[in-house]
C-alpha cells in the first residue's frame, strides 16, 4: 500500500485536455438492472409528488424519459450527464439516482475494454494475481475509506458489475464469445441467487465467494478468471462514491502527468460538439502549434475513425500513444475548408495559468485564468503576479470558472498568498489521519483588492481557494454556485499488480464550516454565466472580452469601489 498524493479529483466533465480525459467519469454499480417502465410508474416509486406542468407531466418525468432515451441509444456518456444534473435537481429521487449508476456501469465497461493497458491486465494477469489485487483494494477500503464500509454492499454491487458486462458487447465479444448468449442470460439472471447464502462478515469472506464465482463463469461460459475478478474489483470501488474509482496502468499513469502538469500529447483542449472534437486551445510551441492548429479549429477524423460516426470518447483516446509516435487528423477550419495533418506526440508541460494581461487600464485591473491546481500552479501564480504587478496592476479578477480543481496542496498554498491569516479549509474523514485543519501563515502576502469568478464548473480545489476568499471577506466573488464537489481523495499504487486506485478519504469544509459537497461556494454577487472571456463558442467563434458579461460585472465591481 503507498499513498502516494491527496488529491481533490476534479468533477467528471466531458474536457480533454491534450487527448486524454481530465477526471474520467467515475462508474457506479446498482442492483435494479431492469428498465423503468414508464416515468409515472417510476415516480410512485421514488415516493416523490412532482409539480405538474400544463400538459400533465411533471418535468421530473420528463427528465426521466429524457434519460431512458439516452440509454436506449446507447448513448451512455450523454446519459451520466443528464442525470447527474436531473439528480441535482431532484436530489431525493431514488428512481433518477438508479438510472445514474446504471448509466455509469455501462459506461465504465466500455471505457476499460477500449484501454489497451487494461486489456493487457486482462491477459496477462492470472487469476491469484488478480484476486491478490481484489483484496489489496478491499484492505485499502477498510482503512481509509471516509465512511465504514458495508461488506454485503460492496459484494453486491460487485455482481451487478459482473451482471452489467455481460449484456455489453465490448466485454462478451472479446472475453466470452456471442454464439454462448442463452447460456450468459442464464448465467447472469442467477448469479445473485447462487451466493445469496454465502458469508459477508470480512473481506476474506468475499475474496472466497468472488474466487467461486470466478471458477463458475469460468467453467459454464469460459470467461478467464481475471476477467470476472476484475469486474468484482472495478464494481468495489465504484459502488462508494462518485470520485472513487479504480485506474487501470494507463490511467495511474495519466493521473500523475495531470498532477506534474506534463504529459505525452497533442497539446490541445478539446470538448466534444457537433459530431466533432472542438479545438478550445493549443499549448504554444507544442506539437499541434508547431502543425499550425489553432483554437476553433475542429477534429473531424483520427486516420480512419470519423468522429461523426464513433463515440468522442473513443475519438479522443485515439489521441493518446507513446512518445515519437504520429496521429493524422482531418481538421476543419473556421472557414470551413478540410486539411488532413500528421501531429507527432510528445512531452508538453501543460500551463494552468492563461490570458495573463491588464483587462482595464485606467483602473489598473489585472486579469488572469487559472485551469486547475497542478504541482506548477504556485509558481505560475506567482510570476503571473509578478508580470502583472510590473505593468501597474492595482486590483485582480482571478478566473475560475470551468476549473474542475487538483492538487489540496496547490489550493492552499495559492490562497496562502493572499491570505495573511484565517482559516483556509478544514478537514474530516473517518481516519483521524485525514483530519486538518489548513491556516494561512505566509508572510508577505498580495493584498491587491479582487475579485473570484466562479461558476457551476468551478469544482474541488478551486472551490477551496474561491471559499476561502469568501468566507474570510478578503475579496468578492462573481458568477454563479459552484459544483460543490467537497471531497478529498488519495492516489494509492497497488502493489500487488500495476493497478491504482483513487479513494475518497475526507471530506472538506470552507472556513466558515460550511460542507461544501452538493451545496458549493455561493457568490457575493451572482451573475447568469455567458462563456469564458477569449475562448471558442460551440460555433468555433472566438469571443471577446466585452461580451463577457461575469466579466464584465467584475471590472464594474473593482471600479467603482475606487480600488
């Protein structure tokens, strides 16, 4: 076991950066596989009583046929989307809470059985390795889960992973075969009957009954033992919570370049739009820079896969490969004319500070955005600072919005710098070990007046530092209320096999003991969002700074108070 990095994982959003995932959705077993079969039928279930619109259907009920839509299309990604956001909305509803985790299952499959290093694990791993790794996890979860674990639970849900992978084409193409489909329903209709009985006193219990399963799938459908342990181990972790998950080799790997802040890559960051990957930014002097990509251009194609026709998780994963190797990409310009481009991959340091500039000169108002808490980030702050300070910045406006958070550590310490004292977050976990309480101490610090701006992407550390600024009235803070993602997670190496594993530890609070988990950071003054001031639009439109209205009301704000 080797804790290795406390981290606030940033929130599932569907960004790439550079071609690979930032903060992979994390996937969530159920035990209720079946499709609901109708929203009213449904809403009697959930105990809920929705308020009616005038055609008679409640916009609860509309979100939920809204999502079995998606999941009928197979749609999975676009699925956790819609009820993560419905489930905010209704947070009490059991019924959308379900479909969540549903959705997430298959979700998660698909993505492991499309990551080579995963798929490595599964051939190469025998089964004693891989139940070796299945109890390593369960030892990390009982150690340093935030919350007491319930064994029976965790089996449970284990089964209803290895129940969920064996209606998905991806995992029976490739480990059980499509001609056995009689035998694999009946399998998996049972499976929950035949352990029913079995003890779930200790982890022991279930590395036994998780063993026996393996020898059964085995023998009645020749599915490797590593495979259906593997299931067990990924439906363990991903049954806790939403930031709980299990990182295969490839992903351990990928964690750890976001947290250094380097990575093998393209150098761009993309979002998924209109049957295409959208080109937001492009890392000066990095390999699509150097190819002459730029913001607002599109990816309609990685060599033969077309985005149009393929999921953009797929496309964007195609972006990755080792360090030397190529990937030809059909772009779309802003104009509208196709070009086909090699971009070789290679190391590129991701910066997490942009736009760097004096947003309004007669009042001396520095301007900067941060995209995520990194090993860097403290140092780029500081000579973002710097560069600002030489060119008569008087006040700050600090961009955070879209930043899904990072490193505990970096968030502290930057607020350290403008905080001369106070409480900067606090906190709490089951362990005693995960109990902190962080204060400002630094010497020397920024005391330019600023401001924060937030919106309902601003997730994790950037909540902590946009909380701390609040609460502790040392600034204003503009937009909308955050994600409220208010948990703490250690990055654990596994020892056993080339796995990790991204475990909920604590959970944190803002210096007014406010838990910031489901309830975020409240601006000082709320602002309707528009877009990020110099990125592209869904259209690919680069906008300005005038139409920024968050902005906008930021520059307002430090202007008339005369700073």
């Amino acid at each position: 076991m080797d804790l290795l990095s406390s981290v606030l994982c940033r929130r599932s959003r569907r960004v790439y950066r550079a071609g690979i995932v930032l903060g992979s959705l994390v996937l969530f077993s159920t035990i209720q596989l079946a499709p609901v079969a109708s929203a009213h039928a449904a809403d009697s279930a959930s105990g809920g009583v929705a308020t009616q619109n005038i055609d008679g259907q409640s916009a609860r009920d509309r979100l939920l046929e809204d999502g079995l839509a998606l999941e009928r299309a197979g749609q999975w990604g676009d699925a956790i989307d819609h009820y993560d956001s419905a489930t905010r909305a209704y947070p009490e509803d059991r019924i959308l809470y379900q479909r969540l985790l549903i959705s997430r299952l298959h979700f998660d499959v698909r993505r492991r059985y499309e990551d080579k290093t995963y798929l490595a694990s599964v051939r190469d791993m025998s089964t004693s390795q891989t139940l070796d790794l299945y109890s390593e996890i369960l030892a990390n979860l009982q150690t340093h889960y935030v919350e007491t674990i319930e064994w029976s639970r965790v089996l449970l849900h284990g089964t209803a992973a290895l129940e969920v992978a064996l209606t998905e084409p991806a995992f029976v193409d490739r480990v059980v075969g499509a001609d056995k489909h009689e035998r694999i329903e009946a399998f998996r209709q049972a499976i929950h009957h035949r352990i029913a009985e079995r003890s779930t006193q200790s982890r022991f219990d279930l590395r036994s009954t998780v063993g026996l399963v393996a020898s059964m799938a085995h023998e009645e459908l020749g599915i490797s033992g590593t495979a259906t342990v593997l299931e067990y181990v990924s439906g363990a972790v991903s049954t806790l919570d939403t930031y709980t998950r299990l990182l295969s080799p490839g992903q351990l790997d990928e964690m750890f370049s976001t947290i250094e802040g380097n990575f093998v890559g393209l150098g761009v960051e993309l979002k998924s739009a209109d049957n295409s990957l959208l080109i937001l930014s492009v890392i000066p002097g990095g390999p699509a820079a150097e190819a002459g990509i730029v913001a607002g251009d599109r990816i309609l194609a990685v060599g033969s896969n077309r985005a149009d026709e393929k999921d953009p998780d797929y496309i964007a994963d195609l972006l990755r490969g080792p360090e030397g190797t190529a990937a030809r990409l059909t772009i779309l310009r802003a104009d509208q004319t196709q070009r086909e481009v090699s971009v070789t991959r290679r190391r590129v340091d991701v910066p997490c500070v942009e736009n760097v500039h004096i947003v309004d000169r007669a009042n001396g108002i520095g301007y900067f955005r941060l995209t995520n808490f990194q090993k860097t980030t403290p140092r780029e702050v500081e000579q973002a600072l710097w560069a600002l300070h030489r060119d008569g910045m008087r006040s700050l406006i600090m961009d955070l919005r879209d930043n899904p958070g990072g490193l505990l550590s970096a968030a502290v310490e930057v607020a350290d710098r403008f905080m001369s004292n106070g409480r900067i977050v606090t906190t709490r976990g089951r362990n005693a070990r995960e109990n902190f309480d962080y204060a400002a101490h630094r010497p020397n610090t920024w005391d330019v007046p600023m401001v924060v701006l937030i919106d309902r992407n601003s997730a994790s550390a950037s909540e902590i530092f946009s909380g701390a600024i609040h609460d502790s009235e040392r600034g204003a803070v503009i937009g909308e209320t955050s994600y409220g993602k208010g948990s703490v997670q250690g990055i654990f190496r596994m020892q056993s096999a080339r796995f990790g594993l991204c475990l909920t530890t604590a959970k944190f609070y803002s210096p007014s003991g406010k838990a910031i988990s489901r309830n975020g950071v409240e601006p000082n003054i709320v602002v309707p969002p528009t877009y990020i001031a110099a990125r592209p639009d869904d259209q690919g439109r680069l906008t300005t700074e005038l139409d920024d209205s968050v902005l906008q009301k930021a520059i307002e704000h430090l202007s008339a108070a005369g700073f």
